[in-house]
C-alpha cells in the first residue's frame, strides 16, 4: 500500500495506528507498512528479485489468483491491473491509474472506497459498497 504523504494523518485516525508505521514505499522497499509486513507476495517478489508478480514466470499463481479472488474488492482488479502493466509498460500504466484514481473534475487523488472527492464533492467512480 504505497502511500502519500498527505494520506497517512488520515489513515493512521481511521485504523488507530501510529503514522510511523504506516509510511510505504512500495512492495519492494525497506519502507513498508506495517500491514504489509508479512504479505507472502511481497516475500516471494523480493525471493525473487523482482519489481511484481507480472514479470514472473508462474503469473499468475495461485497466491496471486487467491489474493485477487479473496473478500476485499480492492484486490479484484489485480491480476488484470497487473496485465495492463506488462502490456503498456510502467509510464503508460502509471499515466492511465493516476487519471483513473483522481477526480475528473478538480484533479485531487482519491481512494478506492470513497464515494466523492475530499476536495470539490462530486462523486467519483471508485466507490464500491462493502457488504
């Protein structure tokens, strides 16, 4: 869960951990959060020397199928979400998440379970109901 600086205050209110441990870098850094700690993806892409799960050669495999199939609806879009990375390639993939993941109207990044922008209200597309 690589973060933005901005995000953290209010991530660490809603899940009452310390900011400190919820500063990430990435999968691949030294500097991840404390949630990620023992993500058994994470373990495998460092074992393996690489940057994802789409430049190894079993993707996707079965850790990744379950992670993408489990109960959060955030992870359902991984293994395509991974295969537009290999497809377009990282710029391309990041140009096209940052346009996804920000609102049409006034630009302000948002998250995946939040029903309008923080910045100007308007809804966004992101939002999906948690049963």
């Amino acid at each position: 869960m690589a973060t933005s600086e901005n995000d953290l205050d209010d991530i660490a209110i809603q899940t009452k951990i310390p900011v400190e441990y919820l500063a990430c870098n990435g999968c691949i850094s030294d500097k991840i959060n404390l949630c990620c700690m023992n993500c058994g993806i994470r373990r495998c892409c460092v074992s393996k020397k690489i940057n994802s799960c789409n430049e190894c050669e079993e993707f996707p495999c079965s850790v990744l199928t379950a992670f993408n199939n489990d109960q959060y609806p955030h992870h359902n879009d991984a293994i395509e979400s991974l295969r537009q990375l290999s497809e377009m390639g990282p710029d391309e993939w990041l140009k096209m998440k940052n346009a996804r993941w920000s609102c049409e109207n006034c630009h302000t990044p948002f998250h995946w379970y939040e029903k309008n922008c923080g910045s100007c209200g308007m809804e966004v597309p992101g939002y999906r109901e948690i049963n």
